[in-house]
C-alpha cells in the first residue's frame, strides 16, 4: 500500500485517466474528488462489498420446488 500526505486541493494521480482531489479536511472525514472514466466504476469500499455479495446470492441457484413441479409437468 503506497500512503501519501496531501493537504486540501492537491491531487493524486492514477494511471493517466484517474485523479483524486482533496476537497475538505474535517476532524476524522476526508471528502476526495474522484475524476475518472464513464467507463471506471467508482465505489465506496462498503458499497462494493454489499453490491458483491447480492451478485454471488443471485447467482446461486435456489432448491425451488415449483421449479421440480414444472419439470416434472414437463417431462410428462
């Protein structure tokens, strides 16, 4: 992990398309500009995780016994 130092209004860069701004310093919270990209999606770290789990729950396929039903109505 690279850790920097910057104060309001400098900028960090990231490859040649992504750039972080410091906004604001207020006791324990940073606000950060991100420019990027449409095509980067930009998350909170939380925000990823949550979207990350629903994805792996909709992917799993679900012991539904309407689903047996129809098979079995269409194996008939």
């Amino acid at each position: 992990m690279l850790i920097l130092s910057r104060k309001i209004d400098e900028k960090i860069k990231i490859g040649d398309d992504i750039t972080l701004t410091i906004i604001e310093i207020r006791g324990d919270q940073v606000k950060i500009g991100v420019e990027a990209p449409k095509n980067v999606k930009v998350f909170r770290q939380e925000v990823f995780n949550a979207i990350q789990t629903e994805n792996k729950a909709a992917s799993e396929i679900p012991n539904v016994s309407g689903i047996d039903a129809i098979t079995k109505m269409l194996s008939k």
